[in-house]
C-alpha cells in the first residue's frame, strides 16, 4: 500500500499489533518518522485524525486500550473502519 503526505509518495507495512491488551491493525512507514517527511506533515495527518477519531491515545498509558495510536511513524487503529477510512483518506492506488 501507498500513502501520499504533501505529495511525498511512501510505502507501508500493513499488520496488526496487540497493544495494552488489544488487537490493533497499522500503518507503517518503514524508516519510522522518516525525514522525507516533514513534521508539518506528520501533524496534519495526525490533526486531521484527531478530528475523525478522536484525541489520541498515549501508547505508554497502561492500561489502556485507546480508538488509535501514532507512535515512531506508525498509525494503530483499533477499529477496522477507522483504518478503512484511514487508508482511504491517505492511500495512493500505485499503477
């Protein structure tokens, strides 16, 4: 899979995770908060999620098992709609 930040094509690893007790399903950047992508960027897929998910959660909270997580360059989505939209939202069909 392909997501495009401010024109700045990048793959992802698809794969779900179990964090604090969940199952979540992510995306990935493999180089983490790679600097092919500004902190802008970043901020803006994060705000914009924010805004369709919810606050984030803080993936060092025991305990806790939050709607969705950005950790290091990787979305978790413990809702597979929110990562359906997620993924609709940002994805780039590669040709």
């Amino acid at each position: 899979s392909y997501i495009v930040f401010n024109e700045v094509v990048m793959r992802l690893h698809i794969s779900t995770a179990r964090w604090n007790g969940a199952v979540y399903t992510t995306a990935s950047h493999p180089h983490g908060e790679d600097n092919t992508v500004d902190q802008y960027t970043w901020d803006s897929v994060v705000k914009w999620c924010e805004q369709r998910f919810g606050p984030i959660g803080d993936p060092w909270e025991v305990g806790t098992a939050a709607r969705w997580y950005f950790n290091g360059g990787s979305f978790f989505f413990k809702h597979e709609s929110d990562f359906t939209l997620f993924l609709l939202r940002w994805s780039h069909a590669s040709g």
